[in-house]
C-alpha cells in the first residue's frame, strides 16, 4: 500500500472509507495529483514518485493549523508486480 497525502480547503468533502479517483498534472519537473471533482490536491512528486494506480480509498481526515488533509491509500503493490 502506498500513502499520500492531499490538502482541502473545507471538510464534509470526503469520508472515511470512500473510494477516490485521481488525475495527474505534469509540472515541468514533477507531477501533483488533484481528487476528482477537484476536492483536494497533493504536493508535488517527482517522476520517480509517479502514482502507478488512479483509485484509492481515505483512509483518515485530520485537521491541522494549515488546513484539512485527507489521507489516501493506494494499493500499487498488485500494478507494479504484474505491470511493471
């Protein structure tokens, strides 16, 4: 499983438990994901940290001093062995 990590500007957007679509934005050196319907997006990666899998589950909501963050597990491990 992997774990990312991605800011909201407001909570009630997202549930413990739900399922999650993501999309990928190129940078000119690095990647961000952004929640579809754009409610929350992640910092930036590097190539070599490209998200392999496009659906994940929240796995925790919490809320800090810079805002609201959505925890989201993705499960790469079964893509990468048979894929890549």
């Amino acid at each position: 499983m992997r774990e990312m990590e991605f800011k909201m500007e407001r909570t009630g957007l997202l549930e413990v438990g739900q399922q999650v679509t993501v999309t990928e934005s190129q940078l000119p050196t690095s990647y961000y994901y952004t929640i579809v319907p754009a409610v929350a997006m992640s910092k930036n990666y590097p190539s070599y940290q490209r998200l392999v899998s496009r659906t994940g589950r929240v796995k925790a909501i919490h809320t800090t001093p810079r805002g609201y963050y959505a925890q989201i597990e993705f499960d790469e491990e079964d893509i990468r062995e048979d894929g890549q």
